[in-house]
C-alpha cells in the first residue's frame, strides 16, 4: 500500500467572501458556527438550513452504503 505524504498545507474547501474554510477540523468548527449564526440571525434560513442538513444526510447514507455494499 502506497504511503501518503502530507505537504503539510491544509486543503481547502472554498473561499466565502474574504473568509477561507480549510478541510481541516477548524474549517469544521467555523462551518458549524457560521450555520449557528446565520440560524440566529436569519429567521427565513431555518428552513433552508434544515432541508440541505435532511436532504445530505439522505444522501450521504445513499453513497455511504452504496460504498459499503461495493468494497464488500
């Protein structure tokens, strides 16, 4: 098995405005609380908010057995 080596910059996931949100857990931790804010903040983004969380979580647990199911 090939060994992976790291350049020890993070991936990143995209540029929002001027703020840029690695791939790393601190891009997570900025993600979750930008959605914490916007749900406070933005009253009208509730529902948005809830649908994309329900229709990824579909999805990912689509792909995620579709996966499994494969490398079985």
């Amino acid at each position: 098995m090939p060994v992976k080596i790291s350049s020890g910059k993070p991936s990143y996931l995209g540029r929002f405005g001027g703020l840029t949100v690695p791939g790393t857990p601190v891009g997570a931790i900025v993600s979750i609380g930008l959605v914490i804010l916007c749900w406070l903040a933005i009253p009208l983004a509730r529902p948005f908010i809830l649908g994309t969380g329900g229709l990824g979580l579909i999805v990912g647990l689509i792909l995620w057995w579709r996966h499994s199911k494969l490398s079985e």
